[in-house]
C-alpha cells in the first residue's frame, strides 16, 4: 500500500514560522503612522510615502531574492534578507527626517521580499507532494495572516511602554531570531527532466508571450493596492472616523476604550479572519479552477469594500468589514502561486512569482502613497477608498479569461 506523504513537513514548519515575524513587522507599520507624525510634526503623506516606498522595493526586491535562491539557494536568500530586513528596521530608529525614512523603508522592503512569499512559497511548494501542495501553500500564506494578528496589536503595546524607536529594535531583533529555523529549509526539487533541462530565460520569454500570464499579472495589481491602503492607513482612519466605543460594551471589556486601539484590533481581526479563509483558498484551490476562484475572491472583496464606505462608520460595521475582508485577504496569494506553479512549472516558481508579485507591489505603492496624499488634499480617504473598488471589480474580470492549463516547453512537445 502507498504511504500517503505528510502534509507538516519541518520545510512547511520552519517556512511558516518565518512568515509569521516577517508579517507581523510588516503589518505593524500602520500603527507608527501617527506616533511618528506627530513626533515630528510631518504630513501623513510623509510616512505614507515610505511605507509606499517599503512595498515597491519589497515588489522589486522580490523576483530579484527568488532569483537568488534559485541560483545561490534558498537558504542563502533567506539569511540575506532577514540581514537587510533587520538593517532597515535599525537604520529607521534613528531617522528623523521623512526623506531618511523613505530611504531606510528600502532595505526594510528587500527584507520582505526575502523572508516572505516569493522565496518561502517556493521552497514549500517544492517540497510539498502534488497532492498536498495546494493546502501547504495556503498554509505558509496563513502564518503570515497569523503574524498580522499579532504584529498591530504587540506594536501597541510595545509603544505603550516604550519609543517607537526601540519598537523597531525590538522588530530587528525577532527578524534575526527567525535564521534559527534555517537547519530546517531543506527543500528537494520535485521537477521533471524536462523542467531542468530548460534555461529561466527561456521559461520567462514563454511566460512573457502567453496572454494567461499577463492577465495574472495585471489581476494581482488590486489585491496590492487594496491591502497595502488598508494595512497603512486603516488603523488611523478608523482612529479619526469611527463613532465612540460604548462604555461597558463587549470592546470596552476587552480593554478597547479608544478608537486608536480599535484600529490596531482591526487589522488583528483581518489577520485572524484570514486564516480560515486562506486555508479555506486552499482547499478549494485542489478541487477547483483557481481562476474562478481568484475572480470569485475579487468580486466579492469589491462588494464588502463599497459596503463598508456606504454605511456610517461604528464600532460594529468596523468589525464586520475586518472578519468579511479578512476571509479573502490573503486567500489570492496560494491560488495565484499555485496557478503559476500549474501552469509553468516548479523549476522557476519563485521568479515567476516574484514578477507577478512585482504588479501586486506596485499597487501596494499607489494604495499607501495615494491614501496619504489625498488625505492631506481631502482631510478623508473616501476618494481613495472608491478607487479600491474600482481596481477590484477590475481584477474580477481580468482572471476570467486565463487559460488554466499546463503550457509545456518545446522540448516536451517534441
């Protein structure tokens, strides 16, 4: 009798557990945005713009690290970016002018993109059984949605007690503390003759002459945008817009007395929802066309979002956006990997990914830099917010059309 293979494998551990730190960091910087602000006296668009600066290079940075772990290892990738990532948090401690924040925010971001999904999905998803590995990408992708229930609301805490500054010490320390699961990334190869025998300039130039490709790129655009703004700018939108927290309420018992912690516990919560509804993504994603899926995710993302801007802000709507976003979060990140991994191939994955993230990052970019700029124009974020939407129904169509079928190399058709 076959064995079956298992799904926790110390890759998928140690994998997971990376993700969790250098989410929960990453997630974390919407609750600086005002602290550091006022500290300084500068525009919101001032520490917007670093954290838009933090998710382009994090876009850039990533086919760059999953090209390096393809050629030099993943396991060398990982230490350079958890080293760079550690670099741009202590750098940024000592920065008192925007222009060195937006700076720093560079290195911060190539940390990202080398502890986070491009280099980490890759080794799972090569390490993971056919039959297991679209649960085991939904996973890795989970504990990133775990590290963002954990991140907002210890930076909270961390700067009830303490400086921002050291706050981001503290974070360059944890980042450093994760090379301790490194003995574990040992991830096989489970490609095929043909796969190796094919060069990544070759697979790329494929890649770049089939329609399906450009369309994922462009789908994966809104998902930046719309997590990026709300990551930046959700928790001080909600701190200057929300409705007041009923004294002796269900919040108020759970120590949320300010709409400032209420914000925090916001992005917490979509972290929280994200969890089941990533594993959800994946579980679907092995039954399923994940194009219908992807297109399913961002029909119903642009619904939830028009939703909330429509209604008076309170406690609760605050709430129910978090659970209802949250369950769709990140659920596009295992079905996009895992649809490019089908389509083109394990050999290349990261790369491949990675450019494809590159239009997720540079949404990311417009979402936190327009959020801001509008804000100092507007005094709101409603402009910006109806934008998100717009981009969402967007993606809903643009996946329609994919053709979700392996593309072989010439080789293999000969």
């Amino acid at each position: 009798m076959q064995k079956t293979a298992p799904l926790f494998t110390p890759v998928l551990i140690a994998g997971c557990a990376i993700m969790l730190v250098s989410f929960a960091i990453r997630a974390s910087f919407g609750v600086f945005q005002i602290p550091i602000a006022e500290e300084f006296g500068w525009l919101r668009a001032d520490f917007s713009l670093a954290i838009a600066i933090q998710n382009l290079a994090w876009g850039i940075g990533q086919p760059i690290f999953g090209a390096i772990a393809e050629r030099v290892g993943d396991r060398k990738a990982i230490v350079l970016g958890a080293l760079t990532y550690a670099a741009g948090l202590v750098l940024s401690s000592f920065a008192v002018t925007p222009e060195a924040h937006q700076v720093y925010e560079i290195l911060v971001g190539f940390g990202i993109a080398g502890t986070g999904f491009g280099v980490i999905l890759a080794v799972v998803g090569r390490a993971s059984s056919d039959e297991n590995r679209s649960m085991s990408l939904a996973i890795a992708t989970a504990a990133g949605s775990a590290g963002q229930v954990f991140g907002p609301p210890v930076a909270e805490a961390l700067l009830s007690v303490m400086s921002w500054q050291m706050v981001f010490l503290v974070f360059a320390a944890a980042v450093l503390a994760t090379l301790a699961f490194l003995p574990m990334m040992r991830a096989p190869e489970p490609v095929s003759r043909v796969e190796l025998e094919e060069s990544m300039g070759a697979l790329l130039g494929r890649a770049f002459r089939d329609p399906s490709y450009t369309l994922i790129f462009l789908g994966f655009f809104s998902c930046g945008y719309q997590l990026a703004f709300v990551t930046a700018h959700f928790p001080a939108f909600v701190t200057e817009m929300c409705g007041p927290i009923a004294p002796g309420g269900v919040l108020h018992s759970m120590g949320v007395t300010t709409t400032s912690a209420l914000g925090a516990m916001a992005i917490a919560v979509i972290g929280l929802a994200n969890i089941g509804g990533t594993l959800m993504a994946g579980w679907l994603g092995k039954r399923y066309s994940k194009k219908y899926l992807l297109a399913g995710i961002y029909a119903a993302r642009t619904v939830v979002a028009a939703a909330f801007i429509m209604m008076p802000m309170t406690p609760a709507t605050v709430l129910l956006f978090s659970v209802g976003m949250g369950a769709l979060w990140l659920a596009t990140v295992p079905l996009t990997s895992g649809l490019i991994a089908h389509i083109y191939g394990l050999r290349y994955m990261g790369t491949l990914y990675g450019i494809v993230f590159f239009s997720h990052q540079l949404g990311s970019f417009l979402g936190v830099w327009l959020g801001g700029r509008m804000y100092d124009i507007h005094g709101d974020y409603t402009l910006v917010w109806w934008v998100g939407v717009g981009v969402g129904a967007f993606s809903a169509l643009v996946h329609l059309p994919v053709r979700e079928k392996r593309t072989d190399p010439p080789l293999a058709a000969a």
